[in-house]
C-alpha cells in the first residue's frame, strides 16, 4: 500500500494550498473533507493523475459478489 501524505501550504493571505499524495481516486476527498470543512469555502480543486486511477482490487470483489463467475 502507498503511503499517503497531506501537504498544506497557507500564504499570508489566508488561502491555503493543500497536496495529496498516494489516494487512490475519490478517496482524496474522504480524507480531507473535515478540514475543508473547518478551513471554509473551497474554490478551486485540481486532481492529480492519483484521482482517476480506479481501485481495482474493489472492483473485481463487486463483481465477483455479483456475478456467478469465481475469479
């Protein structure tokens, strides 16, 4: 598994800039959705290439369950 690391970068403004490494798809959300919360309005949100890989480890166990095929 990778390791996950949270990077915050607050500018004298008050805006801050947060980075996350080794989350796999929507799971960056999930993990610093408190914070935002606390910190205030979000504006802008880029994703990494970390955002659009898929688990498939999760995939193929749901579709194993669901289907009458043994992977």
């Amino acid at each position: 598994m990778p390791q996950k690391t949270l990077r915050f970068k607050i500018y004298q403004d008050g805006r801050v800039e947060e980075t996350l490494e080794g989350f796999i798809g929507n799971s960056c959300n999930e993990a610093t959705k408190n914070l935002e919360d606390a910190l205030g309005k979000v504006t802008v949100k880029n994703k990494t290439s970390d955002a659009f890989i898929s688990n498939q480890n999760e995939k193929l166990k749901q579709f194993n369950h669901e289907s009458n095929v043994t992977l």
